[in-house]
C-alpha cells in the first residue's frame, strides 16, 4: 500500500521526533535585556512633555529574545501546521484550494503595499483599475447588477446583504418584515448574521432528498417575512432543484432572496445567483478565489445586488470617470448601509483575488467548477464503492458531498471525529466534522479542483484503511491521532479550567 | 490548464468510475434553462508573466510618495523576518484550526498573541482578532450592552474626537439592534474630551457603555483616569480604544481610574495594523479585543486555551466555543466566523521582534518625530498648533489656507501632508493631522516643510486669499 498507511517513525509521512517536542511559549525562552536589536530605532527618543499621570505604571512584559530565537521559534510553530501547501485539506464548505503563489507576490508589490488609505485617489490608479475591474468581473460570474467589495469576509458581507435587506424594506414604509427565513443546513453565521442585524432568524426544515421543504416554505412565508437565507448548491453538498420555485414563493410573499456565496466554487461559470432569482448575494473570496485562509483569514466577502437594492450597497465603490478611477463614499450615496470597516475593505486580498481571476480568464473559471465537481463526484463514487453511507445517494455530489458515519459508529464504535482524528495520522487534514448539523454523524467532505486523482485514490485508501483498524482494534482509532504535536486534546479541560493567556506570574482562571 | 492538474486519462477514468459520460452530466440536476453559455465580460486567462508585467506597471503607476498621514494608519518599520515567516505555506494556507492536533503551529501562536495583548492593555482575556479596529469597536458596543445589566441601557456614549470612519461604522452596525450613539463635544482649546460636559449628556436612560479614545483621533492625550471613573460612576461600562503602540509608553486600559475593584477599562479594542501589518491602501488589518474576565463569555470571535492532551501534554485548542455561531447559531455573541488570523500572524511575531524596550523606543521615535515636525511646521507663518494639550503621535495644525488646497498641491510635489480634518470637523477647518513615525527621516521632514512654505507662498504671490488669523 505504500505511503497508505499509519504513519510510523521510518515513515517519510511522520513528524520528525524534534517536532514533537511540547514546545516552549516565546515568553518562556525570554531573558531581561536580551533582544532583537537590528528592529527598533537606534536612539530613545524624549518623552518627557507626556505627563506622568498619562504613562504606563505597571512595567510592559514582552518576550525578550534574539532574532533568530524569533524567527527559528515561529518556523517550528509554523511546521506543526496541516495547511495546503504540505497536505491535502478536503475541508467541506471552506474551498480548500491551492493558493497560487503570483497572487501573493503581486499583491505585495511595493506600490501596493506602500499606499496610505487616505492617499489621494491620483495616487492609487493602478490600485482602483484592478479593483473596479474586479467589481466588473464579479459582477458577470454572478449575473448580479452591481457589487462592493467592502466586506472583510463572508459573514460581515451577510450582514450588509440583510442590512440591505432591511433598508429596501424600510424604504418602502414596509416595518412589518421581522423574520430571516434560514435553513436548518445553513451556516451558523447565517442566522447569527440575520439577528446582529436586528430580524429573527425563523429555521426551515430540509427535505428527505436535501432540497429545501417547499410544504414548510410555503407554511412560513408571509407579510413578516424579510427575506430566506440560502446556499445552492447548499451545505449538503446538493443543487437545490427547486430553486425557481422557492424564488418565486419568497417574492410572491414580498420578501428578498439572500445567497450565500461559499459555495460558488460549484457553479462558477455554469449558473449565477441573478439568474436564479437572488436579489443579494454574497462570494467568499477566499473560497472561490483562491486567496489564502491565513490561519483563520483575513478573507473578503464582497456582495453583488439586483438593481432595486443598489442604493443600498456598503460604501466604498469604486467608479470609472473618463479615464480616471474613484473612490465613491457615503456623501454620494445617501441611501448606503454605510462603511463595514474604517478603511474601505481587505484590499490586499481583493488584488489577489483579483491576480486570481485574471490568471484564470473565462474558460479557467468555468474549470473551476467542471473539475471541483468531478473531484467531489468521482470520490463520493469511490467512497461509495468501497461501502461508505453517502448521505444523499441519490444526488449528485455539488463539489462536496457528505458521507455519515451512523453505521460505523453503531457497528463499531468508532465515530466520525475518530475517523476524522485518525486520517491525520495518514497525513490528511479531516473533512468538515459535524456540519451540516441536520446529518449524523457526517464529515462535509470538499476535494476542490486543484487535487490529483492520486491524492483522491490515496484518501479512498486511507478511509478503508481506517475502517479496518476500527474492525480489528477500534482503540487504536479512537485514540487518534498518534503521529501529531499532541495526542486528543482535553476541549473539556480547556473551557474549565481557563488558560488564555501566559501570566509572568499566575494564570488566568 | 491553471491551477487544474488532470489528464485526459485522469478524466476518463474518474467519469468511468463515477458512470457519466461527460462532466456535463455532473450537471444535469440543475434546470437547463438556468444553465449559461460564454462569460462574455470575462478576459480570456492570462500567464504568470503576462499578469505580473501588468502589476508591477500598476504598482508602480501608484508611486511611493512621502507619508506624513496617520490618521488611524501609520507607517511603521516592519521587521523584514514578519512576512518572511508569516507567508511560510504552513501559515498562509492553513484555515481556523478545527483539528487543534494538526494546528498547534497556529493555536500556539494565538495563544502568544493573546498573551502580548493582555500585556499591553493589562486586561485578563484577549480574543484572536476581528476584522478591523472600527468593527471591534461595534462589536465591543454590543458586548457591553449585553452585559450590562446595571442601567440596562440602549445608549452609548461616543467621543466627537474619534475617528469619523468608526463612528460611522459603529452607528451603522448597532443602530439595527436598537442602540443609540451619543456624541460627546471636545475641547476648541485642548482637543480632549472634557468630563464636565458629559453630565448634561446622561438624561434618564443613562449609558450602557462610555468610549475613552486614547489618544483620540487628534492625537491629543486624554483624560483617561476621570473618564473611566465617571463611566463607573454613572453604572457603565468603560470601553477604551487604543493604539497598541501608544501602550508602551501610556497607561495600560486596566490601570484606568482611581484604585480600587471596578479599576479599570472593562474592554479595550483597537487597531492591531501598527504592529506589522503594511498600509496596504487599507487592509487587511486586524482589529483586536481585550477585557476583563468577568466579560469573557460575551466576547466576540475565537479564543485559545490552554491545555492537556490525553497523555498530559500541554497543547492548545479552540475554546469557549459555545459563544460561537457555529454552536449558538442566532444567538452566538457575534456572527463572525473568518477573521484576520494571518495579520495576527504576523503581529506576534513583530512584537516577538520588538520585545518591550523595542516598542517603547518605536513610540518615543513617534512621539519625537511628530513633535520635531510640528515645530517645523509652525515656523512657516499662519501655520500653528491647533491644540494646546499633549499629543502621542499625530497634532492637529491650523493652516493659513484651505487644507484641500494645500493638500492637493503637495500631493503633486510627491508629499502627502496629513489629513484634511475639514469634511468632518467643519468647526475645526482649516485644520490638517499631521503624523511622522519613527521611520521619517530629519531630510524627509525638511522637505515637507520647504514644500509647504513654497507651496504657501505661491498662493499668497497668486494673490489667493488667505484666511486672516482669527
Ligand atoms: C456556507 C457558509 N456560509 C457562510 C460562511 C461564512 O463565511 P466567512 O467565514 O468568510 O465569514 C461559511 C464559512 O466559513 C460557510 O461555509
């Protein structure tokens, strides 16, 4: 079987023993006086106009170290990472794709990096013509009227979308709309994004089949309702066939379609939201475009509207006058929703998504979800084949799909984090563990179009391997992982006894 | 084809596998007639060397002008090791550590994070970051009137001298919950925001929460200790916005107000984009948040813990997760799911750089810097300070004529002077923020002010009128 296998210590896939090693916190390889010299000025400048009552009291505690105690301490924290660029990261609903390269060398050219916020717009053409061009670009992939990029990410492009929501509403003496219709598949932010925002979030249950309940739809639609909250293809990994359908239920009922857009990696270049019938939507860039996670972010969530909301749009737009390029703020849009942040977006994302789809062109962009689809559906066949529970069989995979674990946990008592738990020792970071929360038992399961056939067969491999640890010795499986920085982690521990944070003398409880 | 690594084999065989004769077909549970044809306003693709040709024009289209602007963003030395190490693969595409076992690079290094942030606010539990600093401020708002169950209240008390850009992002985002935002007036003589005043400000609601402003967006040094106390007095919870660099030098937010147990801001939040994180026209940045332990389990955003494995192995996990949307759904503290973790990356390990003694001299050298400019400045005549107080880093100076101006004809000598305070502070106008941080040079300052002093006298040659000095 090859590298298929658990990780042993002569095995290229294991950690070297070093990297095991329980690693110090920086403060704790700190000595006083010691430092990183070469980073500060040179001198100590004089601040005795500041008066004593303003300045700190209690003495600051910083790491003191060397430069190189620095930079070989954040590079060994570095390589107890499971990322993309060392493993394949089939994580559902968070489009782990490759993150080219060029996009994070360009972005970080000097011009670019180097430019004030507040800088003159003369002074960031060559900035603002990659960003209206982005504007323009999304705008056709979504077949939506018009768009800004000023969300940071996905759930605050949520927020602007269901504020937008409720501006149009508002526009209209129409105060009666109070609920946010939400699937039960839908993204926790969903709901959290509909009640920061002011509405009730009211759950619609999904079908047997993972298409959204029309008989319950139609039950909850009314004068209250603001808007539904959807994803299609949808967190179950399957396109909702009746989406024209429950359009034209939402606006019958005088409410608005809001589109979740993590899942545009599925239908990039096929279908488009405007075409569907959404009148907001939002994309996460850092899904569908490739523009890196960061550890947790940053992303950009940039909402695209039909024509009756685009008075509504978040401020800063990027508008062409002649040959120029300009910032548009909210003196000129009295009807915006306003700013998300102080300083416009996440613009150094926006120029990598922006390198992104450049490199890609038409043709590459409608690859994106030809070939993210038939990852996902070749491996749902696989799994499958080899007598793993889909949770919709009968479905096409979208360009992820859900596998359940009920059977194994039943059967074997091995469940789906131990399973989850166990590839990594195989060298795989696990699927998405328990979301969609509607499916027992599931890992969300998203391949992405960037993976070989090898690296796919390779994961097969491992999840058969896995199950037949958990026929012959289950502890082994349940004991996962062996092969990382630390064995399972006490989370029980963790939320008890509070540690969150390195006190020079006690600890935080 | 890019970034797509299948061969014709490779396609046959999965299509085979699968049972479909096309990839095609892998779409036919969508209705045909939503399905579209060519994306007309797309380009056609472009190679690496072709789109890097194209950028690097762009990025030089935008120059690099002298900054002399602040103003919430400030030009900071960043440590050429920060991004090196902060780009590592291993960071740049990694995502939320879920699987803490195979992410205790990342859980480690939030943990430190968290660690240098309560350090310089002096606050017991920081969060692993939020978007920016304007939307920690809103999202500190929220948590305070959450938990504030003393006044119950729906109103916030909001200095008029901070920042525009987040008053404004403030209002925005609490407004849809039904909470008010209260401005209170500053000082024409000090710049700072005068407790006196805010008495007449409390009517019979009260306030949930009171903003300190330190330094304000004048730059000028506030009265922090008064403020917190009297925030404390009137039942609300005190919220300070700060600059991290600032801290190494002023009074930590949790050494706030007279001794005793409510000591203290009870939350501090701000802009985390001084510590490492390049101007880059706005963003990304990271807005951070700290607070006292009491507050914790209203916090917005991820927070790392410390603790055992099952062999009794210390190591660092996710935790308190139950605040969360993904947990809590419609009632998790906030919906924020994607941060700016890779900011904070590179924030840890600038200030693991730094170290204490390094950060105080970057906030001297700021102090100093802005301080030799705005002498400078003041030696061109109808040019003066237009605030007596203390500032940190940036001074507010009247002009002797239109700021926009002035401005724009510095812009085309490659100076970009400061920031026009006009738009938003009409009372104030002709008034400009200045700011030189620790990286502008003695040459740098001098050529500012001999740009301004020609730019000046040419006005005044041109016969432009001048305001006369009030
Ligand atoms: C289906 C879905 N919706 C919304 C979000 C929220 O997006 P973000 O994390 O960018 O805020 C996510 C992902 O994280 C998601 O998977």
């Amino acid at each position: 079987m090859g590298l298929i296998g658990p990780a042993t210590s002569c095995d290229p896939r294991s950690t070297p023993p070093n990297r095991n090693k329980p690693h110090m916190l920086i403060h704790e390889q700190s000595r006083p006086g010691r430092r990183a010299a070469a980073q500060a000025p040179l001198y100590s400048a004089e601040v005795s106009d500041i008066p004593v009552s303003a300045r700190r009291v209690a003495p600051l505690v910083l790491p003191e170290v060397s430069e190189l105690q620095a930079v070989r301490h954040y590079t060994r924290l570095s390589q107890k990472n499971f990322s993309i660029d060392t493993h394949f990261y089939p994580l559902g609903s968070c489009t782990m794709k490759y993150n080219p390269r060029a996009c994070n060398t360009l972005a970080m050219l000097p011009g670019f990096l180097a430019r004030h916020p507040a800088a003159p717009d003369s002074h960031g053409q060559g900035l603002l013509a990659c960003l209206f061009e982005l504007q323009e670009m999304l705008k056709e992939v979504t077949g939506m009227h018009a768009v800004s990029l000023a969300p940071s990410a996905g759930a605050q492009g949520e927020f602007a979308g269901v504020a937008m929501i409720r501006a149009y509403h508002r526009a209209r003496n129409d105060g009666a709309r109070t609920e946010i219709l939400v699937p039960d598949a839908a993204h926790g932010t969903n709901p959290a994004s509909a009640v920061m925002c002011g509405f009730v979030a009211r759950e619609i249950p999904t079908g047997p089949n993972g298409d959204v309940d029309i008989a319950a739809l139609r039950e909850a639609v009314g004068p209250q309702t603001a808007g539904i909250m959807l994803t299609n293809p949808s967190t179950v990994g399957v396109f909702d066939r009746n989406i024209q359908e429950i359009a034209g239920i939402v606006h019958a009922a005088g409410g608005l379609l809001y589109y979740d857009g993590a899942n545009l990696n599925a239908i990039l270049g096929k279908v488009r939201p405007g075409d569907m019938g959404f009148d907001v939507i939002h994309m996460n860039l850092h899904k569908t475009f490739s523009t890196p996670h960061g550890g947790g972010g940053p992303g950009a969530g940039p909402v695209g509207v039909s024509k009756r909301l685009e008075p509504f749009l978040p401020v800063p737009l990027v508008v062409q006058d002649g040959d120029d390029y300009r910032w548009v703020s909210e003196h000129e849009r009295p009807q915006s929703i306003g700013r998300l942040t102080a300083f416009g977006g996440n613009m150094g994302i926006l120029l990598r998504a922006y390198v992104y789809a450049r490199m890609l062109g038409r043709e590459g962009m409608k690859r994106v979800s030809e070939f993210s689809t038939l990852n996902a559906n070749y491996l749902m066949a696989r799994l499958k084949a080899a007598g793993f529970d889909a949770a919709y069989p009968q479905r096409r995979a979208s360009h992820e799909f859900i596998i359940t674990m009920k059977r194994e946990t039943k059967e074997l008592g091995v469940n789906a984090m131990d399973f989850a738990k166990r590839l990594l020792d195989y060298g795989f970071h696990a699927p998405t563990t328990y979301f969609p929360l509607l499916v027992p038992e599931c890992l969300l399961i998203e391949p992405t179009e960037t993976e070989t056939k090898e690296e796919l067969d390779d994961f097969v491999a491992a999840l058969v391997a896995i199950r037949e640890e958990a026929r012959t010795n289950p502890e082994l499986v349940k004991g996962a992982p062996h092969t990382m920085p630390v064995r399972r982690l006490d989370d029980v521990r963790a939320a008890r006894q509070l540690d969150l944070a390195w006190r020079s003398t006690a600890n935080c409880t | 084809m890019p970034f797509v690594p299948h061969t014709d084999e490779d396609v046959a065989a999965m299509l085979g596998a699968i049972g479909v004769a096309t990839i095609d077909d892998l779409f036919d549970e969508i209705p045909r007639e939503l399905r579209i044809g060519e994306l007309a306003a797309i380009p056609a693709g472009m190679a690496e060397m072709d789109i890097t040709r194209l950028m690097q024009a762009r990025a030089r289209a935008d120059g690099q002008p002298l900054c002399f602007i602040g103003a919430g963003a400030y030009d900071h030395h960043i440590p050429a090791a920060v991004w090196q190490i902060a780009s590592r693969g291993e960071f740049y595409s990694a995502y939320t550590p879920y699987q803490a076992e195979a992410s205790q690079g990342t859980l480690q290094l939030l943990y430190e994070f968290q660690s240098m942030m309560t350090a310089l606010t002096a606050l017991d539990v920081s969060n692993a970051s939020l978007y920016d600093g304007a939307s920690a401020l809103a999202e500190a708002v929220l948590m305070a009137v959450r938990a504030n169950r003393k006044t119950k209240s729906h109103r916030v008390l909001v200095p008029r001298a901070l920042h525009p850009a987040y008053r404004r992002v403030l209002r925005g985002i609490v407004e849809s919950q039904g909470i008010e935002v209260i401005e209170a007036p500053f000082d024409r003589q000090g710049g700072q925001t005068p407790v006196a005043a805010l008495d007449a400000l409390v009517g019979d609601g009260g306030f949930a929460a009171i903003v300190i402003n330190q330094p304000n967006f004048f730059g000028v040094i506030e009265d922090v200790d008064v403020l917190t106390d009297w925030a404390h007095a009137q039942g609300a919870l005190a919220i300070a916005v700060v600059n991290p660099i600032a801290l190494a030098l002023l009074k930590a937010p949790g050494e706030w107000g007279a001794a005793g147990p409510e000591r203290g801001a009870d939350i501090a939040c701000g802009e985390a984009q001084p510590l490492g994180m390049p101007l880059s026209s706005g963003g990304p940045y990271a807005g951070f948040l700290c607070c006292k332990k009491d507050l914790m389990r209203q916090m917005p955003g991820r927070i790392v813990g410390r603790t055992l494995d099952l062999e009794g192995k210390p190591g660092f996990t996710l935790t308190l997760q139950a605040r969360e949307q993904h947990i809590r759904r419609g009632k998790a503290t906030s919906n924020i799911c994607t941060n700016q973790g890779l900011l904070v990356t590179a924030a840890t390990i600038h200030l693991a750089l730094l170290g204490t003694a390094g950060l105080e001299r970057v906030a001297a050298a700021c102090h100093a810097n802005t301080r030799r400019l705005a002498a400078l400045l003041c030696e061109i005549p109808g040019v003066e300070p237009r605030f007596d107080r203390p500032m940190f880093h940036e001074q507010v100076l009247r002009l002797p004529a239109p700021t926009a101006d002035l401005l724009h004809a510095l812009a085309a000598h490659g100076v970009l002077g400061g920031f026009d305070l006009g738009p938003d502070y009409p009372e104030l106008d002709p008034a400009l923020l200045v700011c030189a941080t620790e990286l502008r040079t003695e040459e740098e300052m001098q050529r500012y002010v001999t740009t301004l002093a020609r730019v000046i006298a040419a006005r005044t040659q041109a016969k432009c009128p001048v305001e006369p000095k009030i």
